[in-house]
C-alpha cells in the first residue's frame, strides 16, 4: 500500500513533561528536568510512523499563534503538515512523571477555541484528501466546541470516501460513536479502564475483556485492540481470531504516549499489507520501544526490531 497514512487530531497539546524523583502533593516538588513537545494523540502517532518510514500527513485543528514547534517536528520528520490553522494558540498539557512509581499525573488545559467553520472546513479538505481504503487516523480528545457533536460528523465523512477508520478517543467522544451504528469505525483501540468506564462495569479478567471486544466485533467493528498497561494488548478480529501480546520486560523512562505508538505499529503493519496478529505483535514492540523515550518518537529501526523479535502471542 503506497498512499499516505492521515492522522486527524483535534485537539493537540504542547505537552509539558517534567520528571520528579517523586510527586508528593501538597509540598514543593525538584524536578530532576523537563521537556516540551508537540503532542496530541494523532500528533504522536503521525510521529511514530514516520520516524518507521510510513508516508504520513497530518491534519487538524492548530492555534497559529505557537505553531512553530508543531510545523517543525512536521518539517523534520517530512510528515505532510496539513493542519488547519485557527486563531489563538493551541493548549499547554502538564505531564508530571513520577519516577519511583512511573505514575503520571496530567494538568491538562483547555484548547483554542474553535470557530464554526472549522468543521465545515476539515471536512470540505477530507474531500480533496481521502481516497478509497486510505487508512485514517482519528485520534484524542475533543475541544470544547466539538463535544456535543463528537467525531460522527468525520465519521460519516470518511465512510462516504470508503477511508478504513481507526478510532482512539475515550469517555464521551466513545459513547457517542457507539451509541450509533451508522458510521462505526473499523478499529478502535480503548485501554481498559477507558472500555470499562464506557461499559459502567468492571473487567476483572482477560476473559471478560475478550468477551466485549467480540461483541464490538459483533456490532460491526472488525477490529478491538485493548491496551491492558502491564499485562500486554489484546486484539479481537472477525477475520483473525482473539489474540493477547504479553507486554516485554522493559524498565520503562516514561508511559507517557505508548498507547499512541501501539495504533502507530499496529497502522504501519496494515499499510504493510500484514495481517492482524503481525500487526499486534509491531504495536507491542513500538509501545515498548517508545517507553524508553521522551516525546513522540522512536528509537533506531533496529531496537524496535529487536523488541519485535521478543513479543509473544496466544490465542485467546
């Protein structure tokens, strides 16, 4: 497959990390040091995948007035900057990683504000951007403006120009499109709390957590990947089966964006041609690979294949 990956993020972030030996709240906190980077659930992933070599574009909603690190990581990576640009500027995120717990408290800040026209906009640029079985990446959080209608109206969209749709949103952008059969994703990739929150039950076992993907499945998303922290990822298919990855034993510089590198390996293994267990095995080694750094990126092709050669799948 030749034709670019897009990824759509509309709501990115300047995301703040700072690392603490520890985070005792209430008192003052040394930080041990601090970095700032263009984030955003999509950001990310456009990110991981071209530092794999995928042809990427990236498109959105960005503040103009702090743009410039966003058109830069863009410009270096070669990632196609397609980015709508608004009024104001784009939302800070605080990521505070706490290093004795590897816990990270996030102080996120509301988003720029989001004219009218700016759906109108995103969705008159899909026409001239989306082609039929382009993989697109819809991806994070949603601005204020976009909430009470949610990701649907690109859905719908992207399901009239036959895009294959994965969908990483969690809490109310979740409920919504699943609240709705029309215009289902293809993919969707909850961790568990996110898929437990929409379920309003726990998931205890890994039995449980297979159960409700193949219902999803049942539903007509042909694919569930649930992120399961500790205890791996877990990828439900109508064509391929129920597969669990066992997370790789890796001491871990920050948990901050593995999630996104999963969809990240998992889209570049499909725009690979591979199949879906190939393609869970690729996100496992990306998520571990990006636990070792800081911001959105990956290490060298052959530390993540090297990890790649360590992961582990059983039929669930």
């Amino acid at each position: 497959m030749s034709r670019q990956v897009l990824t759509i993020t509309l709501n990115p972030a300047l995301d703040h990390t700072i690392r603490l030996a520890s985070l005792e709240v209430g008192r003052v906190n040394v930080a041990q040091d601090a970095a700032q980077t263009p984030g955003g659930k999509g950001v990310n992933v456009a990110s991981c995948l071209a530092d794999w070599g995928v042809p990427v574009m990236a498109s959105g909603l960005l503040g103009r007035d702090n743009a410039g690190a966003f058109a830069s990581l863009f410009e270096g990576k070669g990632i196609a900057d397609r980015f709508l640009r608004l009024p104001g500027s784009t939302r800070t995120n605080i990521k505070l990683v706490a290093q004795d717990t590897l816990d990270t408290t996030d102080v996120n800040l509301p988003g720029v504000d989001v004219p009218d026209s700016a759906l109108p906009q995103l969705i008159e640029q899909l026409q001239h951007l989306v082609e039929d079985g382009q993989i697109v990446v819809l991806a994070g959080s949603l601005p204020p403006a976009l909430q009470a209608v949610g990701y649907l109206p690109l859905l719908r969209e992207l399901k009239a120009l036959g895009a294959e749709v994965v969908l990483d949103t969690s809490g109310e952008a979740l409920a919504q499109v699943l609240a709705q059969d029309e215009a289902l994703p293809a993919m969707i990739k909850p961790n568990r709390h996110e898929l437990e929150e929409w379920l309003g039950r726990a998931l205890p076992s890994i039995a449980d957590i297979a159960a409700e993907a193949r219902r999803l499945n049942q539903r007509g998303i042909a694919t569930v990947v649930v992120s399961l922290g500790g205890d791996g990822a877990l990828l439900s298919t109508r064509q391929d089966g129920c597969w669990l990855a066992s997370p790789l034993r890796i001491t871990p510089l920050s948990t901050v964006g593995a999630g996104d590198a999963l969809v990240a390996g998992m889209v570049a293994a499909r725009h690979a041609d591979q199949s879906w267990p190939q393609a869970l095995r690729l996100g496992t080694a990306f998520a571990a690979a990006k636990l070792q750094r800081l911001g959105p990126h990956l290490p060298p092709r052959a530390e993540v294949k090297a990890l790649l050669e360590q992961v582990q799948l059983q039929a669930v």
